[in-house]
C-alpha cells in the first residue's frame, strides 16, 4: 500500500478463495518476522476501468507476454536472499493462489507492463499489483488504501486521483497505473536509485524507511533495504515481489506451470464527453455485465459523471457500436431521464432537491448558464445513476416480496439482491434491523440481475470513538450481522485496536 513521506506515508464476484491466514481481501498480507508471508488472496474476482490513450502493443515475444516481462528484468539481485526462497518454496506449495492471481491478472498485465515498458521501469514490477491487491481493482483495506495499486486517499489526490459520489481514480486501472509509474519513479530518484529501498517505502511510507536508515548509519550499520529494520509487512512485500520474478523467470526449474496470456492488448477505449448510462453500453456492446465491471470498476453509479470527459474499456473488438452510438444520437438520449414542467415559484435548488439530484447536475443536463427559470420550462431530470448494474438498458427496476428465510439478515438479503440496507428499511418501514422467519419484505431491484457480486471480507481495526452503530453506517452494514460475524454482544465495548471482521460492497465505501 503506497503512502507519502513522512507526512503523507460494477459492480462484483462472488465470495471466493480465501487463503490461510486471510485477514484482508485483496490489499494487506499478515506476514510474520521469521515465518513465510502467505499472500493475502482477495475474497473476490475482479473488475477495471477508463483510461487516456490508444494501446498499442509493444511485444517483445508477440505470443508471450512473460517473456516480454523476463526481458525487462532489472531489479532482481543476482544473490537470493533466504527470505525470497523461503517465499518461493510457500508459492510453490500452493500452485492454486497463483492460477487465481494470474487469471486475475489476464485482462490488466499487459496494460501495465507496456506502460512500464514505456517509462523504462523494471518489468518486475508489473507483478507488484498481485503483491498489493492480487490484481483486484475492487481491493480495500481498512486504512482505506483501493485499487490495484493500492493508494490511500491523500496519496492520490498527491497523484491526480480523484473521487467523488460518481468515480474513484483509485479504482481506474489506466490513470491508476499512470499515478503508480509516477510515484515509483519518484521514490526511484529520492532513495539514490535503490529500486528495494524504493518499494520498501512505496510499502510502508517513505518516512518510515528514511529514519531507518538514519538509525542504522548512526550505529554504523549498513542502510540497505536487508539491514534496516522496517515493519513486518514490508520485510515480506519485496521478497514476495522477489519471489513471483524468480517464479516466471525459470518456471521449468521450479515445477510451476504459467498461464498462456498473449503479448497483446486485452482492452480498447472509447472517450466520453457527455453523461451516459452504462446499461446502454452493456446492452449495445454486447458483452456480460460481468465483463463491463470487470473493465471498469472506478464508476460508482450506473451512468458516468455529469461533468468532463471520462473513458470507458472494451474487450478489444467490441467498442465499434458504442462509437456509432456516440457519433449519430444526441447526447440527451445517452441517459434515462424524466420531464418536469416548471410552475409558479419553483426553484432550481428546490427542483433539484425534489428530484434528489444536484443542481449543478440539473444545469448541465438542461445546458443552462443561469439558475433562472420560467413557468412552463420543460426540464429534463436525468435519474441519479444509484441503481445497479442490469443486463441491458430496456429493463427497469422492479418490486418483489421476499420471504426472510433462516440465517438472512438485512445486509445479506441488500447484497443478494443488488440494493442497500437503507433500501430495505425505506420500503418496508422497518424501525429495527431483527428480522422473522417468514417475514415478507418488499425489495426493489432491477428486472435482470446479474448474478456477480461485488462483496469484498474486510479485516477493520477499530479507532478511538468508533462504536457499532458508526461502523455500521459507514459500511452500509447491520448491526446484527456485525455481531454474528464476530460473534460479540451488540453491547460489548469496541477497543482501540480491535479487528473485527466485516463483509463490505466495496463500492459503497
């Protein structure tokens, strides 16, 4: 997980594959000081997303995409160290952790090695996205860090990144991998070009590296990334990157079998400039829901951000009739939307607020430079973008009664069927989260969906002034299912420090 120095340190898949000791998906490893790190494996599959320019493919072996990575080795050190064989000895023991995280890997390594390959980086390093997230742009950690590079917040704002209610740049596999490039050359430079000192502090904080090194020097010692004492984590997280190079180096010599992945691009982009339903896209693309959200994880909403332009990626051959979309229809028929006519006193903001969308939203729907109305003006009220993904455009969202079965809970029913707790509580008047055996509850959810899950297991530590009903709120998550997770009273109280164990959508966070 990548901080800043000192100061600064779609929907989806199912549970799956957790690996040992997992306490977190996809994002922090619980390694020890004198015991193999097993890698922590995301809970899981995955999910991608924009980007900025053409891909063109740069191959070395045009079939093979490890071989373009073995070419451009250059951080490995010609001695292994005992903690890298150690490490490649528990990878070889489990061959099905790395079937997963390559799988996992297919539509993203060659993105990210080519664009390493670009700015000149050692290609080891298009194996660091399995170290930190096991290549799931979905991954989230509880001190907040996402994506497949892992950034917290502040180091991505640092970066360019942005978030808001409708986008996470964390999650955009491009732009993120373009901030990582850029952030690894900068720690390149400032640690005198010592490529493990450099990921050392990618880790764990550039800070934390630097007065470790000043320890050392102070007591005469050496001030390589072996010698200094750094956290347990990251004395793991670079031989593990360490390992997986050695691994795809000599497969034969170390009995593991590599995935087939061509040295081509597995993903094109389309640009766009106006708002548009991603359920559109969906439909006249022709791929699986599943496939888009696997692409293009960074959009929170199913419609793009009201503002600016933003990319969406295709499996390669299948963006031409999104591109005709874009070139013969007007951009007010890419989102769905509702027509209001203006009355005597109304408002923008109280129009806006109506509708619960936001003004600014309302203007640039409407193209208006002014908050100024007129009785009879026909707005068009574009709808939030807060429902799910559904499997083509045609299909609305509908109401079914659910019957509570035994073991449901308010989460687990919000997360099978795609909605929120809040949801489920608007529609069936619900003042308490215990459910009945039996009990009816009205669900609204879209007419098709799809059977892919964007549920991550999270491993939370407990901060000064949290409590249950706080935890609760901030993951969207009952109180009830909190307490049968971790299996303590709704009335014990939470230490500092405490982990407990929670099942978020991690596209709610």
């Amino acid at each position: 997980m990548p901080t800043l120095k000192a100061s600064s340190s779609w929907f989806h898949s199912s549970l799956a594959l957790l690996v040992a000791s997992l306490l977190l998906a996809g994002c922090e490893t619980a390694p020890t000081v004198d015991s193999v790190a097993e890698p922590a494996i995301n809970d899981a599959p995955v999910a991608a997303a924009p980007a900025v320019e053409e891909i063109s493919a740069v191959a070395a072996v045009p079939d093979d995409l490890w071989q373009h990575i073995r070419s451009g080795y250059n951080l490995s050190p010609a001695q292994m160290h005992e903690t890298v064989a150690k490490q490649i000895s528990w990878y070889q023991r489990n061959p099905n952790y790395l079937k997963t995280v390559f799988g996992r890997a297919e539509p993203f390594i060659f993105y990210v090695t080519d664009e390493l390959d670009k700015a000149g980086l050692p290609l080891e390093l298009a194996l660091l996205p399995i170290v930190e997230s096991t290549y799931d742009p979905l991954a989230y950690s509880h001190s907040h860090a996402v994506g497949l590079w892992q950034f917290i917040p502040s180091t991505a704002r640092s970066l360019g990144l942005h978030r808001d209610r409708w986008y996470d740049g964390r999650r955009d596999v491009v732009l993120s991998t373009q901030a990582a490039i850029k952030y690894l050359k900068y720690l390149h430079r400032r640690f005198d070009n010592d490529w493990l000192l450099a990921l050392a502090a990618y880790n764990s904080g550039e800070g934390n590296v630097r007065k470790s090194m000043a320890r050392n020097r102070k007591l005469g010692k050496p001030v390589d990334f072996w010698s200094i004492k750094l956290p347990r984590e990251t004395r793991n997280y670079v031989p593990q990157l360490l390992a997986l190079a050695a691994l795809i180096e000599k497969p034969e010599e170390y009995k593991i079998e590599l995935p087939s992945i061509k040295d081509s691009a597995y993903f094109e982009m389309v640009e766009i400039k106006s708002q548009i339903d991603l359920n559109k896209i969906v439909e006249i693309s022709n791929i699986k829901g599943e496939d888009f959200t696997k692409l293009n994880p960074a959009y929170r909403r199913s419609i793009t951000p009201p503002r600016g332009s933003y990319n969406i990626l295709l499996p390669l051959g299948s963006a031409e009739p999104l591109r005709e979309l874009l070139a013969t229809t007007d951009p007010r028929s890419w989102v769905p939307y509702t027509e209001y006519s203006v009355a005597s006193g109304d408002t923008l903001s109280e129009i806006a607020q109506r509708f619960k969308i936001s003004t600014a939203q309302l203007k640039v729907r409407n193209n208006m430079g002014s908050d100024r109305l007129r009785i009879g003006q026909v707005l068009y009220i574009p709808q939030s973008g807060k429902g799910p993904l559904l499997s083509s455009a045609d299909e609305a969202t509908q109401k079914s009664v659910y019957s509570v079965q035994r073991g449901d809970s308010l989460s687990t029913i919000a997360l099978r069927f795609k909605t929120s707790t809040a949801s489920l509580r608007q529609s069936n008047n619900l003042s308490t989260d215990v459910l009945q055996i039996g009990q009816k509850l009205v669900v609204q959810h879209s007419a098709a969906i799809v059977n892919t899950d964007n549920t991550r297991r999270l491993s939370y530590r407990v901060r000064r002034g949290d409590s249950l009903y706080l935890i609760a709120e901030k993951f969207d998550l009952s109180i009830r299912d909190i307490t049968r997770w971790n299996k303590i009273s709704r009335h014990e109280y939470l230490q500092p420090g405490q982990r407990l164990t929670l099942f978020i959508n991690a596209l709610r966070i």
